[in-house]
C-alpha cells in the first residue's frame, strides 16, 4: 500500500513540476510593454492615464527640470 501512495505521489508531484514549468515559459511579465509603448508614442500619454494626466505630469516636471543653456565657453 505504501509503494502504490510513493507511486501517487511521484507521479503528481512530476505532473506539478511540468505544469509549473509550461507556465513559467509562457509567462512573459513585459509582453504589454512594447503594446503600451506603440500607445505612448502615437497618443502622447500611457494607456492608464487621461490625456489631462499626461499634461499635469508634463508640466510638473517642466517645473522641476529645467533646461539649462551653454555659456560662451559652451559649458552648462
């Protein structure tokens, strides 16, 4: 009786392993990315964001980022 449950057990535990690892291979954590890049670049903001968003956040960081002009010796 014991041999036939180490039998079970094996036999789930190799169907667990290869199911695992089927779905690891498969999973992909950046497949949307390049889909909310394509988004960004035609539309100008994120798929989470409103256009409102976008332009709020732009001007933050206009705020915060200024950019600087060269002097006559072209240093910045």
């Amino acid at each position: 009786m014991s041999d036939a449950f180490a039998i079970f057990i094996l036999v789930i535990g190799v169907v667990g392993f290869f199911v695992i690892f089927r779905a690891l291979r498969k999973f992909d954590p950046r497949a949307g990315e390049d889909d909310a890049r394509a988004f960004f670049d035609e539309h100008g903001h994120w798929p989470d964001q409103t256009p409102q968003e976008a332009e709020a956040e732009r001007a933050e960081l206009a705020r915060v980022y200024t950019l600087s002009e060269p002097d006559e010796h072209d240093r910045v």
